[in-house]
C-alpha cells in the first residue's frame, strides 16, 4: 500500500516523517516486527516460569519501592495499578499532532523486541494511530528522566480502557470508543505497563515536531531576510563565496548560497550604492543564520538517534540470556539538546527583530514607519513593539532548564533531566519566532512597495504576488493585528520540498 509506512528496523529519518504526516499514512508492523515482539514476550514468560527471583519492574514495585516483591497472581494489577497512578498530569493538553507522533515513537522503540509487550498492545496503539483515535495527554508533569512517567501514562490510559481521547476533533470517554469499534481493553502483563510509561516520547514527539517546524522556519528567515535586504538597498558582497570559503563552517556557506540564489536576478540588489556597508543584521545574515542551522543539525541527530532507539527499562536481550535494569529513559541528551535549539532558534528570531526596525527607521529612502502622512498614520511603529516584546519573550524562554534538577521518588531518582520542560518552552520559543518572521515579512512586503518601479528577483516577486492577495498593502492605519495573523497563516501555508530543507 502506498499510503502505508512499515514499521520495522529501518531508520526512520526527517523525510520518512515528514511524509508520513503530510500523507496521514497509516501503519503497519513488519513480520520481522511481529516477531521481536512474540519472541521477546515469549522470552520473558519462560523466564518468569522458571526462576521466582526479584527482577525490578516485572516482578516488583517501582521507583523507591524497587525491593518490594509482587507475587505472581498480581503481576497484572501492578502494571494497571502503574499506569493509573502515574497518570498525574496537568496544565494544558499537548497538541494533537504532537499526541500522534508520541503514538509513533511509542510503537516504534516497543518493534525492536527489547520491552517485553504483547503483540495485541501494540497492535492496538497501531488501531488507536490508524483512526485518529487520540489519547488526551497533559503538557505537564514529567521531570525526563524515568522516562516521561505521567504523559505517557495518559497515553496509554485508553489501552486499559481508561480516560478520554480525541475522535473527530471531538472529546469522548474511550469506552464508548471501543464499543463502536467492537475492542476489548488490553489486559496488561507483566512489564508491560512499565514498558509503555518508561520512555522518552513525550520529549521525542516535542521535539521532532519542533525540528520539523524549526528547519521550515530557517529556510523562511533567509528568504525573508533576502527581502528585508532588497527591500533596504542592501548589498550583496558579503555574500559571496570567497568570503564563506575562507570560514567554511557549513550553516554559513549554505546561507550565503541560498541569499544569493533567491536574490539573482534582483534589479534592485544590483543597483548601485551610496552607502559602503550594511549593518550587521542585514550583512552578517549567513554568520548567524548558518550558526543556527548548525545547531538544528546537531540537535537533529540527537532526537533521530531517540526515536530510533529503546528508550523503556528493564531492557531485555534474548540472545544474551539477559535483562538488565538501566537507564536508556534519561532524557538528559534530549534536554541539552533542546536547549541549544532554544538559543538556536532565539536568534532567529532575534536578528529578524533587527531588520524589522532598521526597515521602519526612515533609513535609505524608506518613509519613516513605512507610510504614507507619518504623524496622521503610525504606520508599522507598533508591530516593530510586538517583535520586540516577543523577542524578550523568548530570551526568557532560552534559559536553559537542563542545568535544573529536583530529587525524586524518595532519593532513588536523584537526578532528572527537566528535558520535558525544555520542551514545552521550545515549542512556545519556536512559535514565536514564526510570529517575529511573520511580522518581518508584513514589513519588507511594504517598503519594497516603496521601491517601485524596481523590481526584486522574480522569485521573490511570484512570492510578493501572492502574499499580496492575503495582506494587502498599508495606505492608512487599520487593525494591523488581522495582517500579522494573516501573516502568520500565510507562513504556515507555504509548502516547501523536503530537500530544500534538509
């Protein structure tokens, strides 16, 4: 089936998930899968029969009650019992999409024949994924380091028949959900609830999602600051080659390349000048725009490497006659790793603000806040405020939360990565930064109105063609709000190829 994505032992990348979300493919397991999975449980049933000796998290409590044994008769109600008692989360709800690829990353670290889960669990996280059946989960509550405990137990609540999900964009009990399909609750065994609460895919989901946008996004902040650029007279020198070649870090080279090609055939760029330099935020666009895209590189193959990898505990190793209690749920790589991405996408954002206010300073012929009668009309004064208020937003949001942590579970889990709040403030930073380029891009849009009859290079004038049909430009003041929304909409609706991004 072509709108099908087989879950099995190969890598999922960007692109794959990329595709997999624009195409709403649905998922199947492998026959390799099928097999780590019934190979896997089977394993641990035999060694459960044959031995009675404690192994953390399948025959015993959690956390600080690791020494507290649990008799077989039991073993089901201790994973329901889990699941249900770590089920504490609160604040805002985590978005759909971010829900869905949690189901995702879920099903595919749990394919890998290490967690010990029945099969029929994981069908049924597939069943869930495949018809839009989504478990209500909250933004807060995980400390990233057991996994993320209480997210992850929302997730898996409807398993067991537990809780609410979202059907058709509505909120419904997930028992009137299994009646209409005809499915019973999952009976859970032993490790199973363990297997599913110990992970990392509240943060993974978080941050693919984040990486998905944040490439997007570094795309748009070159080719919005190429109009910015234009749209001031600015220079295309420093952007030449030889400049980048003789300090070849690649986010550089690949910024400079990309301004020069969106600027080709600009009247406007090849002008002549009055003025010998531009200021930094104009001029230095491939140093710190390429600094940032370097950033989302490493951060990239951080959060790949996550969710293609076992993330629960105890994890299990057939051929080895092992199972073995660590630490593959500490999200410590993740919590750094969002953290740069923070300060990475924060100077986005940051540098843009720069071009917007140089734009309205009634610098190079440009009127003074970019219309016409200032004094009557304010013009763009203001959206250059919302910038800058959002700007300072996400310098607080930058801070890093990885260097926090709090003790837990009676001192048995004494250091935690807080990577799940580094993650709901990237998602707010990263947002926001949208937000900051949107309001650029309103900018440029008007004061290359102010150099008409000149022209841009065709690329970016299809581009204006068609951004004007959404924001039209400014004669007199109006409620500037409806245009930085309809900014917004028009950056969220752009579809761009995969290989331009990454």
């Amino acid at each position: 089936m072509s709108n099908c994505h087989i879950i099995s032992s190969e890598i999922l990348d960007l692109a794959t998930i990329s595709s997999i979300i624009s195409e709403q493919k649905v998922l199947k397991l492998s026959k390799e899968s099928e097999e780590k999975i019934n190979n896997c449980r089977a394993y641990l049933d035999s060694k459960l029969k044959s031995q009675n000796k404690p192994i953390y998290g399948i025959n015993t409590g959690f956390g600080a009650l690791y020494n507290v044994k649990i008799s077989k008769e039991n073993l089901t109600i201790l994973q329901e019992n889990l699941v249900m008692s770590h089920a504490c989360g609160t604040g805002e709800r985590v978005p759909d999409d971010i829900v869905k690829l949690m189901m995702l990353f879920k099903i595919q670290s749990l394919s890998y024949g290490h967690s010990g889960v029945q099969l029929e669990t994981v069908q049924q996280l597939i069943d869930f994924y495949n018809n839009d059946i989504l478990p209500i989960v909250y933004t807060q509550g995980s400390l990233g380091a057991s996994g993320d405990l209480a997210p992850l137990a929302h997730l898996s609540l409807p398993l067991i028949g537990k809780g609410n999900v979202v059907r058709n964009g509505k909120e419904q009990s997930v028992t009137d959900v299994l009646n209409e399909f005809n499915w019973s609750p999952i009976r859970l065994l032993s490790k199973e609830g363990l297997a599913l609460l110990n992970g990392t895919q509240f943060m993974s989901a978080y941050g693919i999602y984040l990486l998905l946008k944040s490439y997007k996004l570094s795309y748009l902040a070159d080719l919005i600051g190429s109009m910015s650029l234009d749209a001031f007279d600015g220079r295309i020198e420093p952007f030449n080659e030889l400049v980048h070649l003789v300090r070849p870090h690649n986010g550089q080279l690949q910024t400079a390349k990309r301004i020069r090609e969106f600027l080709t055939d600009s009247v406007l760029i090849k002008q002549k000048k009055k003025h010998v330099q531009d200021p930094y935020s104009f001029r230095c666009m491939p140093q710190v725009h390429g600094a940032s895209k370097d950033t989302i590189n490493f951060v990239s193959k951080t959060f790949l490497t996550e969710i293609n990898s076992v993330t629960d505990n105890p994890n299990i190793f057939i051929k080895e006659d092992e199972i073995i209690s660590g630490g593959n749920f500490h999200g410590q790589p993740l919590a750094l790793a969002f953290d740069y991405l923070k300060i990475a996408m924060a100077e986005l954002g940051n540098i843009s603000e720069r071009r917007t206010f140089q734009l309205v300073s009634g610098l190079r012929g440009l009127p003074v806040f970019l219309v016409n009668n200032p004094g009557l009309n304010s013009g763009f004064m203001i959206p250059q405020y919302t910038a800058a208020s959002i700007v300072s937003a996400n310098k607080q949001l930058a801070t890093p939360a990885s260097v926090d942590s709090i003790v837990s579970s009676n001192g048995q889990e004494d250091h935690v990565s807080m990577g799940a709040n580094a993650a709901t403030q990237a998602y707010s930073l990263v947002n926001n930064v949208e937000r900051i380029l949107a309001i650029e891009l309103f900018n440029a849009s008007q004061a290359l109105f102010f150099r008409e009859p000149l022209k841009s290079s065709q690329f970016i004038e299809a581009l204006l063609k068609v951004y004007r049909q959404e924001v039209s430009f400014v004669t007199d003041d109006r409620v500037l709000h409806d245009d930085i929304m309809a900014s917004v909409d028009f950056i969220q609706s752009l579809d761009i190829d995969c290989n331009e991004l990454f």
